[in-house]
C-alpha cells in the first residue's frame, strides 16, 4: 500500500506526510476494511506508528446501523470497532450524553431503549401511536426501509395500486458478476402508464451511478 501511494502521485504522498491530525465523522458508516485500508495509508508518513504518527479523532455512533456490504471489494461490512487496530490505536474515548435535537423526554428515553434492543410494552404501544398518528395522515408520506428487499417489496405493492395495466419486463443481463451485483434495479420491473420511475445510469465500467 505504502509503495503504490508513494508511487501514484508524490503531492498525494505529500500531504499525508504534512498531515498531523485526521479526523473523521461519522464513523460508524466507515467498515472494518476502510478503517484499517485508512491506517494503510497514514502509515506512509510512519510506519512504525499507529496512523503514521497521525492524530486521529472519530465521532460518530455504532448504535446505527452496520456499514453497508460490498461485494466488489470484498468488504463484510463489519463495523470498524471490530478492528484489532482500532482497539490498539484508539486510546480516548468522550460519550456525549446530551441530546441537542430533541427536547420531548419520552421521545429520547424510547429512543435510547430501542438502540439497545431493551423493548417494553410501553415503548412498543408509544411507537404503534406514533405510526397512527402518521397513517392518519392525508399527505403522503416517506418510508424509509432498512433493505433493499424490503424497499422492492413496497415498491411492487405500490404499483399494484396504481390504476392501469401493467406490464413486465424481463431484464437481459451481461458482464462480470461482480459489478451486476451493484445495479440496485430489479431483474423483472413492473410498469404502468404514469407511474413514477426512477432511472439508474451506469457509466461502461459500471464504476459509478446516479439516479435522475
């Protein structure tokens, strides 16, 4: 690693060197791989130390959810706490304690309990008048859902209400694997006259995309 950085572009080498503290936000969305390829990296400056000699501050909250998989990369998606190196680098750690965007103390208190999986009737009821109060509502509003599954599950059950005759389309498929995994349309869309659609576009080596 530390031979293709110094080899790849000498300003890039550079700045890591001159680098004295790195900070990074929103950590638990960083997997055990990118943390330690991260470390890799720093190491450059010094690769007798931990980060190269480089300060490193992280903020961030692993009660959220897991970072994502990625099989091009063989990444598990395991949270970057996992890490040995974490556990031998970080040294400090400040839990802050005060909720700043919130002010409703049911609301927090139920919030801290399900973050730690500890459930009670009353937290159970308290969330089921909060979904009432929402489901009760003429506007409509956004689902979040926590899997792809899940999200194509809504989506099929959406058009099949949507008025009019639909229709199927089988996709036809090629190229490596790996990279066809990544394309988040499904295989067999359903389509009606006037239905939202969302159009994914892939450059050829499928590297990046965009939804317009």
């Amino acid at each position: 690693m530390q031979e293709v950085i110094e080899n790849y572009k000498k300003e890039t080498h550079d700045r890591i060197c001159e680098t004295d503290t790195l900070i990074i936000d929103e950590i638990s969305m960083l997997s055990q791989k990118q943390f330690e390829l991260v470390e890799k990296v720093c190491a450059t400056k010094n690769k007798d130390l931990p980060f190269g000699g480089i300060q490193v501050i992280l903020s961030g909250d692993f009660y959220q959810l897991p970072p994502v998989r990625n099989i091009l990369y063989y990444d598990e998606g395991k949270f970057c706490v996992q890490s040995a190196i974490f556990q031998q680098a970080i040294s400090h750690k400040i839990i802050l304690n005060e909720v700043i965007r919130q002010s409703d103390p049911q609301f927090i208190k139920v919030v801290n309990v399900i973050s730690v999986r500890k459930i009670s009737s009353d937290t159970e009821n308290f969330v089921k008048e909060l979904s009432e109060k929402f489901s009760s509502q003429t506007c409509k509003s956004l689902k979040l859902y926590a899997t792809n599954d899940l999200v194509e599950k809504q989506n099929r059950n959406s058009i099949l209400r949507w008025p009019g005759e639909m229709s199927e389309y089988a996709s036809t498929d090629s190229g490596r694997l790996d990279y066809l995994h990544r394309v988040l349309a499904p295989p067999v869309p359903w389509l009606k006259k006037g239905c939202p659609v969302i159009c994914l576009l892939y450059t050829s080596d499928a590297a990046e995309i965009c939804s317009v």
